[in-house]
C-alpha cells in the first residue's frame, strides 16, 4: 500500500513540474501537441541539435530557430484558447 501511495505521489510531482506528462484525461491531440512543442524547444535549446536540423534543411541557422519558436508558439496558443 505504501508504494502505491508513494508511485501516486510521485506521479503528481511530475505532473506539478512537467505539463506534457497528461492524466487519465488528456487526449491524444494534446499529448501530441505537448510532445511536438517540447521536441521544437528541446532542439531550439540544444545548438547542436538546431545545427543538424539547419544543415539539413539547407537553411540559415537563424532561420531554423525562428521557425521552430514560431510553430511552438502555435502550439501554445492553441492551448491557450481552449481555456
């Protein structure tokens, strides 16, 4: 019972600090959009990854990073309308 309850708690914590993990009622539209936003901030925060992604897309690294920060934000407001 005591590891039940301590897995629960733990779980809530994650919850607490990251949005993306869902609940019982999240819908696959929102896990994905979750997954996708922390993927483009992932790749924007980590510049090796935003090097390999600018290279292969032939683009300028500046480019790349405005482009992932403007398909995030879509995400976000998206969110933001539901409520």
């Amino acid at each position: 019972m005591a590891d039940r309850l301590r897995d629960q708690q733990q779980y809530e914590q994650l919850q607490n600090r990251f949005i993306g993990v869902g609940n019982p009622d999240t819908t696959k539209h929102e896990w994905r959009a979750n997954i996708q936003r922390d993927s483009l901030a992932s790749y924007v925060g980590h510049p090796p990854l935003l090097t390999y992604f600018s290279v292969a897309l032939g683009e300028p690294h500046a480019v790349t990073k405005a482009r992932f920060l403007d398909v995030s934000c879509i995400y976000v407001q998206r969110e933001e309308k539901k409520f």
